[in-house]
C-alpha cells in the first residue's frame, strides 16, 4: 500500500495511479506514522520529517515534490504592504519544510524573525496573531482571491537566493524494506495527462482565477532528478546546523 499527500498538489498524481487500491491519501504527519509502524510500505513525507527520522526511512528514488523556482502555494503574507526589519510570523502546524526555507531566507536577508506557531490554518486567523504569517497549500492558494499583500513566494526567494530548487516531500519506506516503485513511477508519467482537470478543478473550488491555478500545477514537478538530490544534501546540512546550533526559528529547539 502506498500513501501519498491529501494536499491538491498531489492532485494529478494520485489520478495517475491505474489501480486506485493500491493507494490512500492522508496528511504528511499520517503518513510518516503508517510508514513507521508498517500499515503502508511507502508513504510521502515532508523533508524535514524525513531528516528528523533518517535513522529509520529509507529514501526513494521516486514520487516527491518540488517545484524549479516558484512554488506559488508558499507564501508569505500581511495586511502591511512591505517586510520589516524585525517581524513576528504565524506559521501553521503543516508546513515544516516551508517554515525551514522562510527562516533560512529571512536570515540572509538579515531580518529578525520570530515564529509563533498554531493549529489555524486560514490567513485571517493567522494575521489575528501576527502581522505576518505564512500559508501553504490550499489556504495559500485561496488568498489569491483576497486583497491580502502576498509579500513573498517563498520557493521563488529561496530558488533566488540559495540557487536551488526547492523540495517539500518525498517518499519513503523503512530503512529494512526497499519497495517496488513502479506503480508510483508509473503515476509520476501519467499525471501530466491529469494537470488541466485538476486545475479547472481546484479553481473552482477554491474559487481563484483560473490562470493561478494552471500556473500553480505548471510549477509542481513530481520527477526525482539531479535538482532533487542537490537540495535533500543542502537541506540536510542546513538542518543539522539549525538544530546543532538553535538558530532563529523555534521549530529546531
């Protein structure tokens, strides 16, 4: 059994799987705990779940994602027009991969940063704590039908600044077992064909233009390529570093 992210991003991918039967969907979080106790054999996590569990995760060349530059779905938002020198962002619980990129961006910016951390999701409920808040995923998606400032896209900054593509999960299996990938491989190749369809799909649902949307699949990649191995060897060393030294954000103490 195989489960992959019940976030729109994976969208094209699970409708390319041919036997549905074979995979479930539930959040990263989930995931990392079927794969560990053996009720799925591979199961998408985000990086940093990864890295924290390396010990007992083999990594799979296979279904991941990352997008080359900008990810749209990564954002950082606020009521103000411009960022600060020293900012408070409310970050929610779903995004530790993202809320890594934020903090290594911010601090080669040189803004001072705090994260305070919460089980919301929606941007309004975010802002109600901070000035500032980052958002992934759907609800990042539906501010593009707000008038709220969308400061920055945060896989773009962090393309920009680190030259490197940014990754935000990958599939793994534990490190005794080394699963046949072929069905996600399988999935990776057919899901362009699925793209359009969830684009008018997600459009429609989170009632954004359509041009965001499309845009928004163009820019996920789900291929593991030489980007994707370059950024897992970034990622990890800038994490370990992090966590070794209690740098900036409180999601490494």
């Amino acid at each position: 059994m195989i489960s992959i992210i019940d976030f729109a991003h994976s969208d094209p991918l699970y409708l390319g799987f041919e036997n549905k039967a074979i995979v479930v969907r539930n959040n990263p979080f989930k995931n990392l705990d079927l794969v560990l106790s053996g009720d799925v054999q591979i199961g998408m996590v985000s990086l940093v779940s990864y890295l924290e569990n390396a010990e007992s995760l083999r990594l799979l060349k296979t279904a991941n994602i990352h997008s080359l530059n900008k990810t749209i779905s990564t954002v950082l938002i606020s009521r103000a027009n411009r960022l600060k020198k020293e900012i408070t962002v409310a970050i929610t619980s779903n995004t530790r991969t993202t809320e890594l990129y934020l903090d290594l961006v911010l601090s080669r910016l040189g803004i001072d940063h705090k994260f305070v951390h919460s089980d919301r999701k929606e941007a309004d409920d975010l802002l109600s704590l901070a000035e500032y808040a980052l958002l992934n995923g759907d609800e990042a998606l539906a501010v593009y039908r707000t008038r709220i400032n969308i400061l920055m896209d945060v896989g773009s900054a962090f393309a920009r600044i680190f030259h490197i593509s940014p990754v935000y999960a990958v599939s793994v299996s534990r490190i005794e077992e080394d699963p046949d990938t072929s069905a996600l491989d399988s999935a990776v190749v057919r899901s362009t064909e699925f793209k359009r369809e969830c684009a008018r799909s997600l459009a429609d649902r989170l009632k954004i233009p359509g041009t965001v949307a499309e845009d928004y699949y163009r820019t996920i990649l789900y291929d593991y390529d030489m980007h994707v191995s370059e950024t897992i060897e970034f990622v990890k060393k800038a994490y370990e570093s992090r966590a070794r030294d209690g740098l900036s954000s409180s999601m490494f103490r």
